[in-house]
C-alpha cells in the first residue's frame, strides 16, 4: 500500500488500473480512522479489484465556529487502519493541493440539505458535494462507500450522483457501533469519561423509539416525544434535533408510513454527536 | 454517423470508444447548427478520434421571459450539418432524459457569473454548468470544445473545470462571423431583412474599439464610450452592456494594460446579440 499526495500521482494510478481492467472503490474520508471507516474499507476491498481511501479534512464543509483545526488527525495510524482493511492506495492531499484560493465554482443541493444537519449547518453539505465531486472527478472509480451514520450526506451523495450522472455506484454501509452501542465517530475522542458514559443516551434513545415502532406506534410527534423524554434523562445532553423525515426525499412526515429516517443530533458538553436508523415501516 | 436519445446509449457507445483506445471528443450544442457549431467540429474531428456532438436546448438555462419555446429547432438539419463537419455520434436527449422533476444538485459559479451576461441572467450561468458537467459526466471525453463566442461562458468553464477537476481540456475555438462580419449565431434568424442590417452595428462597434486600442488607448471607460457612441448611430440598437473586462476573472478594470476582454451585448428590436474580441494588451 502506497500513500499519495498529489492530484497526479493518484490519478496517474488509478488511470494504469482502469487501462489494466481492475474494478476500482473510492472510500472517502476526512482520516481519524477508526473501525466504522475500516468496515467501509473491507467491504470495498471485498467488492472490488483496487480500493482507493481519501484522507482530506475538508476546510470548506467545516462552519467558522466548527472545529476544523481541532479535528483529529494521525495519518500515521491511518496508514496502518488501512492497511489492515485491504486498501492499496491512500491520497491524503493537502489543502492547497485541492483548493486554489480563488475558487469559483461548488456543487450544492437544495431542499435535502435545507433541514437535519444542514439547518444550522448552511454551508456544510455544499463543502461535502463540491469535495465529493472533486474525488470522483479525480479518481474515477466504479463504486464509493459511504457510512450510514451521516445519513443525510448519504441522501445528498445518491441523489447528486443521480442529478449530475455520476457514472459510479453509492454503496451505504451500517452503523458500526461500541459494544455498549454508542456509535463510532472520529468525535468521540472530544469526550470526557463522564461524557462517554452520558453519550449512551443518543443509541439509547433511537432503542426506545424503535420499540415503540415496533409495537405499531405511528404518529412521527408521537415517536419525536418518546425520544425527548428519553434525552431528558441525561443531564448532560443537550438536545440539537430530532427528525423523523422520509428516507429518500429528507422531508418531514407525520405518519411513519413508509420507509423513515429517525435521526438525532445531541451536544454532549460541547461535542456534538449524531445517530440515526432507518425504517422500513 | 448514428443518433441516440438516452444517456445509456452515448455512454455505451463511449465505453466502447474507451476501451478501443480512441481518443474522444464532446462538442456540447443546443443545435441549430451554423458555420461557426461546424467549425468546432471540425476542429475536434481533426484533434481526435472520435467526436460526439450533443445537441439539447437545455431549459434549465433560459430565464422565465426568455426564449426556449421559440428557440430554434432542427435535428434533421443539425444530423446534416454534424455529418458534414465529421462527427461520429449525435447525443440528442429530450429534457425528460436529461433532469428529474425533483432535480436537487446544480453546479454553479459565483463571482464569474455575476457581470456581463449573467448581470440580466442570473440563474443562466448555474443552468450551463449544470448541464455541461451532466454531459462531462455521461460523455467522458478527452477534450471539449467551445466558441469563443459565448466568452463568458467559455471563461467559466475552464474556471469549474480547473476547480472541479474534471478530466477533461476545454478548447476555446475562434468566433466564425458571415461575410459582412455579423458574428454566426442560432439566434440571428429572428433578424427581419433590416434587423439583419442593423446587426452589423456589434462587430463595427468593436473594430473601432480595436483601431483605439491599436493607436495606444487604455482608458477602458474611453474605450467604452468609443463603443457606446458608434452603437448609437443604429437607430434599431438598444444597449445591453458594453464591457471591458480582465480577460481571465472577468472582474471590471480601469486601463487595459493586460489580456482583456471587449465584450457587447445589443438588443436589435426583439432579439439580444452578443459579441466580443480578446485583446492582449
């Protein structure tokens, strides 16, 4: 396995496989890489020929009071992770590598990033189409894997691919979770001991829902409210949403009666931790 | 010389192109092809291997009180004219083809957009790139070509496809004017007999600005003013705008001590014309 920096070197590698007939997978990440990624990472590696990760830590997703220069990064043990999961190549560019200062031109889409993430968010998901554009343009591969647990940047990749025909496949992978079930995120490192233990209420809260999904609850103010109380119990969560929209289109609903996305998004002391399921109701 | 409609059959037939090792050619249109469409092809016929030509009155750029309805249209005349000038394959999709009626992801521009043409445009800019990276994305060609009569779309281009990486180099190709020096436009058959006449007010106007600029002016607001007073003498031209631009950022300037662009736009009665030079001062 191989790491490069540069548009060239990795383009020029990525051209010799296709030339050579090698399937090839994107897996696009902002490093920190832990056993979430690594999932997306095996999976590709099992599905195709060549599998490419990149590690940019995207300045133009992040807002001016987010934590872009504070975000973690090791590509040292990125290179390890990697490997392990059956990648051959890294490119881990940097920011000027990517980005010229004048800048013009950016992917955006409307209405899906208007609620979620992206309502207070208002720049992020145009950040994450404008750089996820550039990977594909740069490495052209035939399929890219993307988490399950940014559902909503998963939403907006599909639907870019299909707006703009993008000539690859989106492949959304699970959740992968701790064994006390809270979910991987390159975040949790920003949690105290006390706020780890505390950060269980986001799984446990969506376990509560489902449940009453489970025994035929429908009503989306109903479910919203069983998952507020649930938070509430936690007193050092801080509630940022909490949405039941519909899979596909991100728009609100208010009966489950199709496939929804139940998905969270909590302050734990000052990081913020988001969870979701989808269900087919 | 074949047509396809739909985006499965350019892309495979391109696939195939690809995998044979000929080099490709895209010269995107929105037909009504004249002499100064031929000349492009022509130009990628002579550059590569294989040339498809897109011909698609893309909607998404025209402005409500604009032209799309009555805008120019003839594929068994445009099938003739690609033929003649040596294009191997037509894309011409239908609207339905091209977007889903809940089209969420556009591309766009922002400072580059803002002046000249997209000042009375402004949805215009988006709309073209948009469709030109939906055609990058289905018709992955080696090299793109376009007139040098849309300059500010041509600026723009290059501008997103530098920034979007896209693989592709984008060939500016010389306005082609008819005989009394009328630059060749689709839109030149809404001119009756005397319009046709008054027309010839946009490339006069720029020859004097050219003959000023020979004899050593620099002043752009003088050089403005040379324009402005010879348009006036055609009593069928309304003014648009008339500006003098860096050539590259397109942002407005004070003296033209670099390459620069002249560029004009003119109502004569009903119909909007355009035309420019570059200078490299």
């Amino acid at each position: 396995m191989n790491t490069v920096k540069t548009i060239n070197e990795v383009r020029n590698q990525v051209k010799v496989w296709k030339k050579e007939g090698y399937s090839i997978a994107l897996v696009p990440t902002m490093g920190s890489l832990h056993a979430g990624h690594a999932s997306l990472i095996s999976r590709a590696a099992k599905e195709n020929e060549k599998v490419v990760v990149s590690i940019f830590v995207n300045p133009i997703q992040f807002g001016p009071s987010e934590d872009l220069d504070s975000y973690p990064r090791d590509l040292n043990k990125d290179e390890i992770v990697c490997e392990g999961a059956g990648a051959d190549l890294i490119f881990a560019p940097k920011a000027t590598e990517m980005y010229y200062k004048d800048i013009e031109a950016s992917v955006s889409v409307k209405e899906l990033a208007a609620g979620l993430c992206g309502a207070k968010r208002p720049n992020h998901f145009a950040g994450v189409c404008t750089v996820v554009s550039k990977l594909f343009n740069i490495i052209p591969a035939d399929k890219a894997y993307f988490g399950q647990k940014d559902a909503q940047q998963l939403a907006i990749i599909k639907r870019m691919v299909r707006d703009l025909n993008f000539d690859i496949e989106i492949i959304g992978c699970p959740i992968i979770r701790e064994k006390d079930g809270l979910a991987k995120s390159s975040r949790n490192v920003y949690l105290s001991p006390e706020e780890r233990q505390a950060a269980l209420i986001l799984n446990k809260s969506l376990t509560k829902c489902r449940e009453a999904l489970s025994n035929g609850e429908r009503s989306t103010n109903l479910l919203k409210e069983i998952i507020k109380a649930q938070i509430q119990t936690e007193t050092l969560a801080r509630i940022d949403y909490i949405e039941i929209v519909d899979a596909l289109s991100l728009d609100a609903i208010d009966f489950a009666n199709k496939p929804i996305l139940v998905a969270i998004a909590i302050y734990i002391g000052k990081t913020r931790l988001i969870d979701n399921f989808i269900y087919e109701a």
